[in-house]
C-alpha cells in the first residue's frame, strides 16, 4: 500500500518525520524546530518605537440567529483570524508551521464585546517571512437594541464589537493560505437564521478613545451585499450528500459581493486619522476598535400565517352578520360575540415582547382588526334597535288610531277640515313606506361594502407606511 503522507503542518513543530525511530522521535520532541531569536521580549510588540502594528483581521460566520426581541440580543458563532508581521520572527523557519505550544511570542490582545463570549484556545502559526497567522473560536451572545416599530415589518442593524488594545491597527481583509479572497466576511449561509434574512454586512475599522471622543475616526469602510445567498435556502447543504456539489461549497463559503466606503457620510479619507493613529501607538487611552454591522430583514412569512391572515379571516367572518336576517337575532349575537372573542384570543399571541413605551406596527393591525369587529357587532345592535323601535312605534299608532273604515264613517257623520292635522299623514306615509325593516336593511346594504371597502383602504395605508415610509 502506498504510505499516507502527513497533514501539512502535522508535528511540524517539532520535527517529526514518519521514518524516525522512538528514540529519534523523543529527541524531536524535547528539540522543537525553531527558538525564538536572542533578544526577543513577547511583551513588546514588533517595532514598538515606531507606528502602530498593522493587524489584518477576517471572520469566518459559522452560524448566526437565534435573534430575541424579548432579551434584545443574538446567538453568533464564528472564527476570528488576524495576521501581522513579526520581522523578528522571519526566517527562524523554512515553512509556515505551528508555533508550538508554550512558546511565547507577541499577539495583539483581540477581543469581542458580548454579553456572553466563550472564546476556544486559539492557534498560532509562523511562515518564514514571519508573518503570524492567529485563529481565534468564539461562541457569542451578542447585544442588538432593536427597534420594534415596524414589527413585524421592521429591519435591523445588529453591530458586534471587536476591541484591542494599543499599538494595534486593526484592518479588514486579507488573503492568505487559509482565507484566499477579496471579501473580510465569510458566511455559511446553511447557518443563517431563518427568522431574519441576512441582506448586508458592514465592516468598519475607526480610532476610539474614552477620554478623547475628538480623535474618534472612520479610516475603513467595506459593504458586501449578502441577499443572493436567498438562493441557498433550498440548497440543503448541510447533508452529507450534497456538501461536496459545487453550489453547496459557494453557499458554505458564502462572500457576498462587497465595496469599499461603507457611508460617504462616515468614512472619512485615510490620512484624516493621521494623529489618531498617531496617538495609537503611544499607549492605550487610544486603540482601534473594529465593528461588524449586519443588516438584516424579518421574514414575514412566519407572521402572515400565525396573524395576518387569521385576523383577515376573522375579520371577513364578522361581515357575514350583514347578509343574514335581522330577525335572527340568536345568528347574527353568536357570530358577533364569536369573532370578538377570537379576535380578543388572535390578539394574545406576539406577548412574549419586551415592555416598549411605543407602539408597533403588529399593535396597530390588531387594535384595527378588533374595532371592526366590534363595530360590526355594534351595527347589529342599532339596526335592531331601530327597528324594533320603528315597529313598535308603528304598533302603537295604529292601536291609537281607529282604523280607516271607522275613520271614513265618522268622518261622514262629522266633517272636519283635512288640512286640520296634517302630521297625521305625514306619519301615515313614512310608517307606511319607509317601515323599521326597510331602514335596517339599508343599513345592512351600506355595510356590506362599506365595512370591506374601508379595511382594504386600511390595509393599503398599513402596508405602505410600515414597508416604505416608516423604514425610511
């Protein structure tokens, strides 16, 4: 059987080679393949008398969801890889290897701001040229204040933090053995969130202090466009069978296409930072910090199923009331009281939402959808009443009034003048013509098109304000 070569970079370190023997492979062990140059102190950085280190960060995002609008944060987990140069480190080896465990060198103190981080050991590698390759694991429990007046029609803007200490300047993008390519973010896109689509990304690297806000500056600005990784969704990439086709590596190691100078507005020119980088290298009241911003838009599918189109339904099921009878009154009660008290139960389901002082777009479609209810309730209600008042109205006139024969004989036996009472007419001919009946149904007709013709005039200015001018 032909021999299987070693990984790359497997025991490296320290000199291993598959045709030792035990006692050349102990020796190998206790000599590790490079020391460190005489006079190399891991506590100062590389040309510390001179600029700042210049360190060249990308980021793997294995997965990204799990977005709470109760506890205004997010679930990330990703690979944080930075590289800089060392010239004190080139040519202590002949090839890139991992710096063996123990050994001490000068790393820039990278880390991310979360509510819960929990960081994997990280690994250092060395090329000859000394460059040093650092990779960092992070599981992450993010913070992302969201904004709820658009819910659940909104967009957000989660930001994640990464900070460092002094003499370091942070930069996005590189390309390396490990990372080739234009693009700072890489995305596994099987490992989005369904809940929102992921639309940009934004990667910023700007000076920061605490104690001189007038020296905080934009030096860098990369957008990259993530909405084609949509196309994924159906790709299924996480099967074993499918892995391996050419459109599942595309989506696993996902770039988007991406641009320099986020904002033109923020992004400021490069040599504006001149004394904020400046006053990097001279300790750390300033540092770079390093932010990524992720734009993204709720899915709405999930919310048309389980409200908007329950509530419509409901909605629409209180119009029938209008086409049934008024004297069915135990009918048009039942269904009444009925799409109240669904609508009332519809409107229980988004609770799990934190105690916001304003009120969101979900609010107002449901408060909406209850008052059309219950005014179709209502209209049941006053129609019966007027014609239950016209009628008894009608029913007490004629017991008063003796009827028309009766009338006409003792009109003959005493004339009277016709134009003496004339309202008595008037009223004959309205209860006559327009009876209590006959001014309910018309009611009922008005709202058979009235009532839809107002919802759809409502859902036309529901949608368009929260799609377009609430976004905005």
């Amino acid at each position: 059987m032909p021999t299987v070569p070693p990984f790359p970079g497997a025991n490296r370190t320290m000199g291993y080679n598959p045709t030792m023997g035990p006692s050349s492979l102990q020796n190998s062990m206790e000599e590790p393949m490079f020391v460190l140059p005489e006079g190399y102190f891991y506590w100062l950085r590389p040309n510390w008398e001179g600029p700042p280190v210049e360190v060249v960060c990308s980021i793997y995002i294995d997965s990204l969801g799990a977005f709470s609008e109760k506890t205004m944060d997010f679930d990330l987990s990703l690979i944080l890889g930075c590289q800089w140069r060392d010239g004190r480190l080139a040519n202590i080896t002949s090839e890139h290897v991992a710096i063996p465990e123990g050994m001490e060198i000068w790393k820039p103190s990278i880390d991310v701001v979360a509510k819960e981080s929990t960081p994997y050991t990280s690994a250092l590698s060395v090329s000859r040229e000394g460059n040093v390759l650092m990779m960092q694991w992070f599981t992450i429990k993010a913070t992302c204040l969201m904004q709820l007046h658009a819910y659940p029609l909104d967009h957000q803007k989660c930001s994640l933090l990464i900070q460092n200490r002094g003499g370091v300047k942070i930069v996005w993008g590189w390309e390396t053995f490990w990372f080739p390519g234009d693009t700072p973010i890489v995305t596994r896109t099987s490992g989005l969130h369904s809940q929102l689509s992921l639309e940009t990304v934004e990667s910023f690297a700007y000076v920061n202090s605490l104690l001189y806000p007038e020296l905080i500056c934009v030096y860098q600005g990369v957008t990259c466009d993530y909405r084609e990784s949509e196309n994924c969704l159906r790709a299924q990439c996480t099967s074993v069978e499918k892995i391996t086709t050419e459109q599942c590596r595309t989506c696993n190691y996902f770039g988007g296409e991406c641009k320099n100078g986020t904002d033109e507005l923020a992004v400021r020119k490069p040599e504006d930072c001149v004394f904020g980088l400046l006053m990097v290298s001279e300790g750390d009241l300033v540092f770079t910090t390093a932010e990524l911003r992720f734009s993204l838009r709720r899915r709405l599918s999930y919310h048309m199923l389980q409200i908007y189109i329950p509530s419509i339904s409901i909605v629409a099921m209180s119009w029938v009331s209008f086409w049934i009878n008024i004297e069915s009154s135990p009918a048009r009660t039942a269904l009444g009281v009925t799409t109240v008290l669904t609508m009332i139960t519809q409107s229980g389901r988004p609770i799990p939402m934190p105690e916001v002082s304003y009120v969101r777009a979900v609010d107002v479609w449901l408060l909406v959808c209850q008052l059309f209810v219950f005014l179709a309730l209502i209209e049941y209600a006053a129609v019966n009443y007027i014609s239950r008042r016209l009628k008894e109205a009608k029913a007490l006139k004629r017991y008063i009034r003796p009827p028309a024969a009766k009338r006409n004989s003792n009109a003959n036996a005493f004339p009277t003048n016709s134009n003496s009472h004339p309202e008595n007419s008037v009223d004959d001919t309205v209860l006559t013509n327009a009876g209590g009946s006959n001014i309910a149904d018309t009611i009922d007709h008005i709202c058979r098109w009235g009532f839809p013709l107002a919802f759809l005039l409502f859902n036309i200015m529901y949608w368009v304000t929260y799609n377009y001018i609430v976004q905005t």
